[in-house]
C-alpha cells in the first residue's frame, strides 16, 4: 500500500504477551542458543518491541528462579542468556529500537525477582546499544504501580553498578559541594534524582505510605539536605507524605543558629517560599510565645522577606503577632499595614 509501517510492525505477530509466555514455559533453555531461540520466536510468529518489553519483564522477574523442564536440551542453560536473546533479536528483526522497548516495560506481568534481574536488564541494554541506559522509564505514571515500586526498591538497595544509572537521569538537584553531607557515591546518585523523588512520592497514594516512606529512611538519615531540596524541586502529590517529608526536613534547618542554616534557608526559599512560610508558621503554632515569634521575625528579616511572609501566611493570628513583632523592632509602619489589610478585605485580621 505504499504506508509507512511502524518499526515494531512484524506479518503475523500474535499477542504481545504470547513469545514471554512460551519462553517462561520452556525455561532458560529455550535461549541457550540462536538456533532453539529463533525457532520459539518464529512459532509465535515474530518479534516487535511490545513483545520484547514483555521478555524482558519476565525474564527479570525470573532470573535465577526457573527450573527448565524436561526435554528440549535442558541442560543446556541454567539462566537467561543475555547474549543470546540480543543477537537473536537483532537479527531476526533489526528495525527494533531498544530504547523505545524499554519504556514499554510497564506490563501487567513485569516483575524484579531480585537484583539478578535487574542485572540482566542492564546487560542487555548494553550488549543490544552504546546508549546510556534509559533509567528514565522507570518513572513517571506506570499502571503496574506494584511493579514499579518493587523496581525501584530494587534500584535503592543494589550495588553501585545499579545506582550509577541515575547519573544520567534528566532531572537533577544541584546541590552546592559545601553542603555535600555523604561520601557515598551511590546514595548521592540515586538522591539527586528529581524524578525518583516524584515518582516514589506519586507511588505512596498508590501503594500505601508505609511502604514509600520507608526507602526514604537512609536518604533523611545520611543526605537530608540533598533529600530536602530534591522534595521542592519534585511535584507534590495529593497524599500528605510529600509535606510531611518536607517539614520534617525543614524544621532543624529552622531550629539551628542562623548562621549554619542561613544558607540552606536561602535556598529553600528560592527554591519554593511557601514551604518556608509554611514552616514558620509550623514553629509559631507549636509555640506561639514573645520568643517564637522573635525567632521568626530574625529569620524572615535575614532573608529579606518579612513582607512576603507577612503577604503569603494564611495564619491570621501569625500575621498579626510577626506584624507587631516587626513594628516593635521598626521594621513596618503597623497602621499602614493593618490598614491595608483591612481594605483588602482580610476579615480574619478583624
């Protein structure tokens, strides 16, 4: 006819599901060599990247856990042969693009068993392309959130080889080398990562807090400031973990003498203002002493925002006692502004 066809079009192609399934069933031996390969491939009528995708998901899953069956040289093999499936593939159908495969991982039937699997994905990657591994499709919205989640639990708990992969993560938070708080190369790899931050945070709506929240546990222990600016740089959710994690990073910065957290205030503010005024009027609430207040208007005035605390706050009684604080201290014409406040309508203020 002349159209063009898509680079994963192959004449008589079944289900996509169809090649993993007949692998699974025949067991490591069925890709002990190019030959019983191609012809497994060939019965279900072909290869195309939405069929690879559901390989390579199940042989993740099954690296090191299959038993081949009787029959069809069965000991030939005892795992996946990497080797074998890439050169089988890039001859059998050599249009295929690997990259593209892998961001069609998301399948009902994908799984990590273990971090032998992760391995063997990586493996494959680099035998079929030169390319960096596309660690970027393990984010974003997949529908087999269980999977991904077990994923990237996987990716967390792995060795460096694994960690390393995040480097090339297209979103990523710079972090001034003076506030470097962790040697480990590997945790300030993965922790850098905007899109691992905003994918695990989107996770605990599905998958349960407790279960997210708990691969937070090293980074808030041994990187918290990297942590920190990685959460205001990464999109919130609708669950609460996102400012509950945020918070509880903030409030030491807060607490400390403001000459070790001047700087990290400062960037938090850049960063995203609201959180900081959120977390001021977190101290004032749970204590709302002369003292507090004195504290938070230090702070403000340091940073140079008392009028946008005093503007962005949505705690009336906050405003008003930071707003006789800074008139104490000759900072604001206070009858001008409760003025000003009164005219625009702020009848909490009132």
């Amino acid at each position: 006819s002349g159209e063009a066809r898509d680079s994963s079009y192959h004449p008589g192609v079944c289900a996509p599901e169809q090649l993993s399934e007949a692998l699974e069933d025949l067991g490591y031996a069925a890709c002990a060599n190019v030959e019983i390969l191609t012809d497994v491939i060939n019965s279900v009528g072909g290869v195309s990247e939405e069929s690879l995708a559901h390989v390579l998901g199940m042989i993740c899953r099954t690296e090191g856990v299959l038993q081949s069956p009787a029959g069809l040289c069965a000991d030939l093999s005892s795992a996946w042969e990497a080797s074998v499936l890439v050169e089988t593939v890039q001859t059998l159908a050599p249009q295929i693009s690997w990259h593209k495969t892998m961001h069609l991982l998301d399948t009902s039937t994908f799984g990590v068993g273990s971090e032998q699997g992760l391995h063997l994905l990586i493996k494959v990657h680099q035998l079929a392309c030169s390319d960096p591994f596309p660690v970027e499709a393990f984010f974003g919205s997949w529908q087999n959130s269980a999977a991904q989640l077990n994923l990237l639990r996987c990716c967390l708990a792995a060795s460096l080889e694994v960690k390393r992969l995040f480097i090339d993560a297209r979103r990523r938070t710079y972090i001034p080398e003076e506030h470097l708080e962790c040697e480990d190369v590997g945790l300030n790899c993965v922790w850098s990562s905007i899109d691992l931050i905003e994918t695990l945070i989107r996770l605990s709506d599905t998958e349960g807090r407790g279960a997210v929240e708990a691969l937070f546990a090293e980074a808030e222990e041994r990187c918290p400031i990297l942590l920190l600016f990685g959460l205001l740089e990464a999109r919130p959710s609708w669950g609460p973990l996102h400012g509950d994690l945020t918070s509880r990073l903030l409030r030491p910065w807060l607490d400390a003498p403001l000459a070790r957290s001047k700087a990290v205030l400062e960037r938090v503010w850049a960063l995203r203002d609201v959180v900081l005024v959120e977390g001021l009027v977190d101290l004032y609430r749970d204590e709302s002493s002369a003292r507090m207040v004195e504290h938070a208007l230090g702070l403000a005035q340091a940073l140079g925002c008392v009028d946008t605390v005093l503007c962005k706050s949505t705690d009336p009684e906050f405003r008003l006692d930071l707003a006789m604080a800074a008139a104490n201290a000759g900072k604001l014409d206070f009858s001008k502004w409760i003025a000003e406040q009164l005219t625009e309508g702020a009848d909490e203020l009132a």
